[in-house]
C-alpha cells in the first residue's frame, strides 16, 4: 500500500494532502498525559523504548493520521554528547550552560549513537505496529537551535549569549556547530536505518539571527546535514523547519537541498508556494485548533485552495498546545479529508 | 538649524543617516541606572515630568543622538484607560488580564489624555532643552500590541488567550482595537502638540499572526491610526515598527501609510530597500552592540555600504540590551559620523 506522505514527498500528486501535526503526541492527549504520570521523569520517557513507542501510536490510534513523528526530544543530542540537561515540570528545559571554548571540550561525540539507542529501538517497534499506510518520522534539533540552548542554558529571551559567542568568536562557534552537525547527521542516519522513512530538522530558533548569520548559522549546516544523508542514505526525504525564518525561507529552499520546509504560522502561504524552491509543509495556526468550529473549518479550505493540486503536507505552524480540545483535532482531520 | 532626521524623514539626502537607537535611555546607562533607584516603581518614573525627562535626555547628552524617543511605556494606554498594570523587578510587566467581553466594560476613553498629562508634560520639558539638531520622538504601542498585554495578562509564549478571542469572536475582539485605535491616536496627537516631531508606533507583537490576521490586526489599525494623524497633526511623520513581519514588511509599508518603517534583525536590509515602500530604519542585532570591537564596525560599514544614499535612519532592530558596555554605544556613533 502506498503512503500518502511519502507519494506527496516525491512530488506525486494525491487525491488530499496528508497530514500529521507537529507534537500531535503531547500533553493535549488524556492518554499521553496517562503514560506520561507513570514514566518518571521527561527524559525518562524519551528513553524507554516500550513507552515512547506507546505515546508515538496514540495520535496515530485515535485520529488516523498520515505520518507518526518518533516521540523524542531535540535535547537528546546535547545530552548524549555528554551536557546535563534536565526537564522542570511547567519551566521546560535546563541546560548547564556551556560558555566557552573550555567548556566545548567536555562534549564527546564518542559514544553518542550508543546512548541515544533506545531512540532507534523506540522507532524500530513503532514501524513494525504502524497501519501500511502511515509513515514514520525521525527528528532532530537543528545545530543553530541546539546550540541555543547548550549556550543558553534554556529558552532564551534575547538569545544574547549564543549571539555573543557567535559573532565574537566564529571560529570556535563553528567547531560547535560541526560537531552538532555531524551528532546530527549521524542521529537521523540511525533513525533511518531503525525504520524512519522521513527525517525531519527542527530550527526552532532560526528566526532571531539577521539574514547574514542565517546563511552562516542555518542554510550551511542544514545544506551539510542534507548532503551527508544524501551520501549515507540516498532517496530520504528532509523536511527542514527553519521557524520564524521569514524572508529566509527562499533562500533555505533554494541552497539547503531538503525535500520539504515547514512553514510557521506567519509565513503567507500563497508566497510561499511559489517563491520557496521545495514542498511546503503547514502552517496553520495553532492557536486555531483551541478555537475549533466555524473559523477553524474557513482556514482549512483556504489553505485546500491556496495550494490547489500542488504536493502540499498539511501541518500547523507550530507544536499542538496543551489547551487544544482533540475532538478539534478530530474534525481537522475529518474537514480536511472531506 | 536642520535636524538630520527630519530632513531623512522628508526624504532628503544628509551626509551621514541619522541615528538614534531603540531603548537608549534604559538601564545599560550608570546614570539611568541611579535615576530609577530614587524613582520608586518603574511607572512612578513614567509618571514623573521631572524624571522621565531628565532619563530622555542622558543618552543625548552623552552620545549626541540625532533624536531622543521621550522616556515612558506602551502600558501607559492601558493604565490610562482603567486597566491595572504593574512592573515587578525582573518579571516584566504584569496586567489584570481581560479575558471576555464584560472585561471591555471596565475600560474607559474617559479621562484617558488628562492620567496621561505627566507624559506631555515631560515632553515639554525636553523639547525645551534638546540641543537644536536634535529631533524629539513621541511613541506609543500599537493596538495589536496592546491586546496581546492586555489580555495574555502581561509577555507570553503562545498567544493563546489573544488569538482565542481574535480568532473566535472577532466582532468583540475588534471593539478592542477600536478603543486602542481611537486612545493611541489621541495619545500622539497630545504628544506632537507637547512638542514631539516625529512620533513611533511599536507593534512588538506583530511578528506571531499570520499573514491575514496580521492585515486586519495590524495594518488596518495602523493605517486608521495613521490617518487620524494625518488629519488632526498633517505633515508630522509616522514610524512603523511592526517587529517579526518578515514578508509582512511589504504590505505593511505599502498601505499603512507610514513616513517610515523600523526593521528587526531578522529583515534582510538589502531586500527592504527595494522592497518597502517607506524610508528605513534599523537594523543592527542589539547583540552586536554587546560584542563590540571588529564584529560591530564591520555590520556598521555594510549597513552604510547597503543603503547607500537613500534615506536611511541608522538604530538597531530590536531595543538596547542592559548587558551593553556604553563604551561600545559611543564607538557606534563615532564610527558612524566617520
């Protein structure tokens, strides 16, 4: 049986786009937040194989979506590249802080694939329980974002740090960013070779950087990330992600090789399908599937007639928010297969 | 004598762009520093004639900015039109958030320009006592903005609350927007009778709707408020500065009617020249004016290299940050009158 995903990711064209949702398994979900009491910690979940598979099927059981995306974290790199990181309940994450060239050298690519296993094994059970006609979804951080945060210690208000570090010592920023390319790069190959079918390159943070430390800081990484899995394993769709990238974004389709761009919410979606030089993914706000009814239904069928017969992945903008009602995320799903 | 940036602002050719830059009189500054200590509360010192004035004009006389923005806060509307609004030291601003339709109804246009007296007062005070070639900047927040404090109950992450109510019940929603339409209009008309001659309008909250909601949030009121200007304060000129529009910069320039547009960091400067049909401004990274040194004169000498001779306000894309070395604000002025 085909999957609509990937036939879209090939350029093909299908009766309606597929769709799956950024974080469709997330705290909105009762059944998540079941197995979320009993897992200990955030990152406890994220490494135990059973559980993670469980939590990744649930969106996929209760809604039918077209894809499931691996459950996981972006943070899973830093962590196995040696950083502390913890998860607080309701402050999200805390990183120990890394603040120079010294503390570079307490990150060891050694090992890395070795600790992030359970990911793979995760992804592994999850592909042999998927309906034939969902896809599977790897993920990982993208360096500039992941680099944020090592910097940072956390989210960022003005992301000064990293900033500073960036613009006042681009040499040793840069050794940063190519070991988070290559943990990068070697994280989705895993993924793919336990059973992803998909990758997809969360830059979460792309938006804060002015155009010329964009190209530097996200369109090259993200160009070499894309090559070395071309090399390693050719034939994978990546669907990069650079939020918040405005303008950007053509120049991210045009130089970074990925198959498809995620679009945040503030991107307009009928520039975006002629000027950005890839498939389209989204982008449809988030805060619309909270409201749900009338005006929730009027933006998927101008989306539907924005994109016409062109390979459009339908998506929001931005992860699904705690307060999102899923029967909204029912009558998505129903609307837009209609 | 002339003052460079009116001359920019009428389109006119000056040897070097005028510059001035967003938050200048803020805590990065020794003396501003000593000032809020014997203040009391933050809004006390928006209050105080005296005080507000004497902040304004620090940055003046230590770097001889082209223009100095008067020392006050965009919650002054709210504050002024009954709603509770309080700065706690190092948590932002906080609001008695409104959360439905009967929270309008503690609103109040009544009285709103005379609990706004000690902003016009204070404007008097510096218009008196700027050196000649110094232009004097009004400001207020701009209704989208507005709103998004207003009933988030202060910064937020997602939206959510603002967005629920634009998006499922935009008839009251628009009521909202209206009351801040008509207050912000009055607000900067009473500050350009006070003596402001330029005046700005902050739409820090531009940058999270989509593109058709940030047509009807943002550029329908900016172009009422602007025109309201336009008849009650003819020729006085109006800056935008709807921060995060990315590809929103071109309708927004194109149909508020705005003299001029600030840009964040993340517009490519090079596409706005072309592309914006109003005067520029900005947009240095703030984190640039931290690093300092090498870094800083190199984005100087591209900005100048970009604009060329077209009418360019110098200033950065988003406000001066507290971690700022002064020393690094009186290299940047030098380097740019060079």
């Amino acid at each position: 049986m085909t999957k609509p995903l990937l036939t879209v990711l090939e350029g093909a064209e299908v009766k309606c786009p597929p769709v799956w949702l950024m974080r469709q398994a997330g705290r909105y979900l009762p059944e998540y937040r079941e197995v979320r009491s009993r897992a200990g910690g955030f990152l406890d979940l994220c490494y135990s194989p059973a559980l993670a598979a469980e939590v990744t099927l649930q969106p996929i059981t209760r809604f039918g979506f077209d894809a499931a995306i691996i459950f996981s974290d972006i943070l899973v790199v830093p962590h196995a590249l040696g950083q502390g990181v913890r998860f607080e309940e309701g402050h999200g994450p805390v990183l120990d802080a890394i603040r120079d060239r010294q503390g570079l050298s307490g990150l060891s690519r050694e090992g890395v694939t070795e600790r992030l296993a359970p990911v793979y094994e995760a992804i592994s059970t999850v592909a042999s329980r998927l309906p034939s006609a969902t896809a599977l979804i790897g993920f990982c951080g993208a360096p500039w974002t992941l680099a944020s945060y090592m910097i940072e210690g956390g989210s960022s208000r003005d992301f000064l740090e990293v900033k500073r570090w960036a613009y006042g010592d681009p040499d040793a920023f840069a050794q940063l960013i190519d070991l988070l390319t290559d943990a990068c790069a070697e994280h989705l190959g895993r993924q793919i070779d336990a059973g992803a079918e998909v990758v997809q390159i969360f830059d979460s943070w792309a938006g804060v950087l002015s155009s010329r430390e964009f190209e530097r800081w996200c369109v090259a990484p993200m160009q070499a990330i894309v090559a070395r899995l071309g090399d390693s394993h050719p034939g994978v769709p990546v669907i990069g992600f650079p939020r918040g990238a405005g303008l950007g974004y053509e120049a991210y389709g045009l130089r970074t090789g990925v198959t498809a761009v995620g679009l945040d919410t503030t991107v307009p979606l009928p520039w975006a399908v002629e000027a950005v030089d890839a498939i389209v993914q989204g982008n449809l706000d988030p805060a619309l599937l909270v409201v749900g009814g009338a005006p929730l239904r009027a933006e998927i069928s101008r989306i539907r007639q924005v994109v016409g017969d062109k390979p459009f992945i339908f998506n929001l903008g931005h992860g699904v928010v705690p307060q999102t009602p899923p029967e909204n995320v029912a009558l998505l799903v129903e609307w837009l297969r209609q």
